[in-house]
C-alpha cells in the first residue's frame, strides 16, 4: 500500500466515524493489525519448523537404511560361517577310517617312542 492510498482510507474513515470516535477506532485498528502479524509470523515459524521436521524425518530413514545394510554386511560372514559350521557338524564323516592317520593319545606318545628311519642317529645315541 503507497502513501497516497492511505491517506485515501484514513480521510474515508474519518468522514464515516466522525472526529471523537476515530483515535478509538486507530488504536482498535491498530491491535488488531498487530495480532494479524502475530499471527502471520506465528503460521510461518510453525510451516518452516514443520519443513525441518520432513526434512530430518527423510535424514533419519537415510540414516536407518544405511546403519540397517552396514549391520547386515557385519553379520551376513558370521551367519553364513555359522551355517558352514552347522552344516559340517551334521555330515557324516567322508572316507573309511583306513584312510585317516591313526589318533593316539598323550600316553601313547610318551610310551612309544618315534621310529628314526636313520641309522646313525640310533647309532650316536
């Protein structure tokens, strides 16, 4: 609004209000253009803090979705490892027993010597 147009209301204003009651009417005027600001600002702060909240809620999911694929990439070998060992656990052993070397026990070993294929070693002993 130009300075002209309100000279235009506030003369308009002062011919349909009459002289005694237009400072009551100014300072009504005036409070309730104040409150109309009040107001205005109060909507704007609530919309821009609304916005921020969108904002952090979309930064969150983001957040959450990369934690979600780092936790899952940490314990995808674990459990897969756990599964290999579980799986090893429950098959059958594979070969005759023939095959394998034969399993002694501490006391047999202390008991039986090893055999020395060289003949000298025996021979320096």
């Amino acid at each position: 609004m130009s300075f002209g147009e309100l000279l235009v209301i506030s003369a308009v204003t002062l011919i349909v209000v009459g002289p005694e009651r237009m400072p009551k009417v100014a300072r009504t005027a005036g409070m309730l253009l104040g409150r109309l600001q009040r107001f205005i600002a109060n909507v704007k702060s609530e919309i821009h803090q609304e916005m921020q909240m969108g904002e952090l809620a979309k930064l969150e999911a983001q957040l959450r979705e990369g934690t979600d694929d780092l936790r899952n990439s940490i314990h995808q070998p674990f459990a897969d490892a756990a599964a290999m060992l579980a799986e090893g656990a429950q098959m059958p052993p594979t070969g005759s027993d023939e095959d394998s070397p034969p399993i002694h026990t501490p006391e047999q070993a202390i008991e039986t010597p090893p055999a020395f294929p060289n003949s000298a070693y025996r021979d320096r002993r």
